[in-house]
C-alpha cells in the first residue's frame, strides 16, 4: 500500500507499506500451495503496486520506490526455507525485471531469528549493491523518516478499507 510520495529535491518517491507478518508459508504448504505460487503471488502484489504507483502524475518518469516491509510479531516457525526461497525468487525477479527500482528497504520489527536467517543465507544471495539499500531493524522507533511515515499507516489502512468496501458494495 502506498503512504504517499516523498518529495526530495524534485524525485516524488512513492513509499510503500506491506506486511510480511501474516506469511505462513508452512500452513500454505500443507493446503497444497507451492513455493513457485507464493513468489508468483509477491510478484503479483508487487507488480499491481508499482501500476498503481507509477501511474501517478507525479511519477512520471517513473521514480525508484521507498519500501518498508513490517514483520512485527513473525517468529523462528515462520523463517523456513520457504521464506528464503520466496525472498530469493522475489529478488531474483525485481533483480531482471526492476533494475534499479529499490531506492531504499526497511525491514521494522524484525526478530533475532530474522536477523540469523538475514545474516547467515539472505544477505549472500542477492547482489552487494541490493544488500546497501536494505536496513533491518527491530523497531521503526528513534527513526524519525520513519516513525512519520509510520505515523500515516493507520489513515492509509482506513483509506484502503472503504475503497475495498466500495468496490464489493459494503459486503
């Protein structure tokens, strides 16, 4: 979901929210899901939110994205090989597809177990100049680019319900 655009000497950045905490790729697994139609569904949401995005008359030419990624509240049982396969198919696409669309990743609420798994494989498979432009942290707080846009997420979350109400008629 889009925050708004970040206006910094005349690059409109749209600045994305989407939570990754939800992500249950063991329960996906055992409903017959496979790996291949997760990453098919991440890049389905990542495609639809850069339409959306670039089509603002402020986008135009198309700018790099701001992104921040909130896994507040996943856990070790969450950080399987799934996970790590998903994230690597997701880069590999946005790697051939987006060259160069990430300006910037926030990765906020992430867990100890998080950060080993980062650390130990995540970080070796995607190219240097990827991993410069992601930051893990614990918490958004005492980060004041932020905690602002953070601050936007609730009228954001309100804003996208009644559109999705308005669509399905209230239903």
């Amino acid at each position: 979901m889009c925050l708004g655009y970040e206006d910094a000497a005349d690059n409109y950045a749209p600045v994305v929210y989407r939570s990754l905490s939800h992500l249950q790729t063991k329960v996906l697994a055992a409903k017959g899901v496979t790996v291949d139609k997760m990453v098919e569904h991440e890049l389905w949401q990542y495609e639809t939110d850069c339409k959306r995005l670039f089509s603002h008359p402020e986008s135009f030419p198309a700018r790099q994205l701001k992104v921040i990624i909130d896994i507040t509240g996943m856990t070790w049982g969450q950080c399987t090989k799934d996970l790590v396969s998903i994230l690597s198919g997701f880069s590999s696409f946005s790697k051939l597809h987006h060259p160069e669309r990430l300006q910037k990743l926030f990765i906020i609420g992430a867990p100890k177990p998080f950060s080993f798994v980062w650390n130990t494989i995540i970080s070796h498979i995607i190219p240097i100049s990827t991993k410069n432009k992601i930051t893990i942290l614990h918490s958004f707080e005492g980060h004041p680019w932020l905690e602002a846009w953070m601050a936007k997420l609730p009228a954001a979350l309100d804003e996208a319900k009644a559109k999705a109400a308005a669509s399905t008629g209230g239903k």
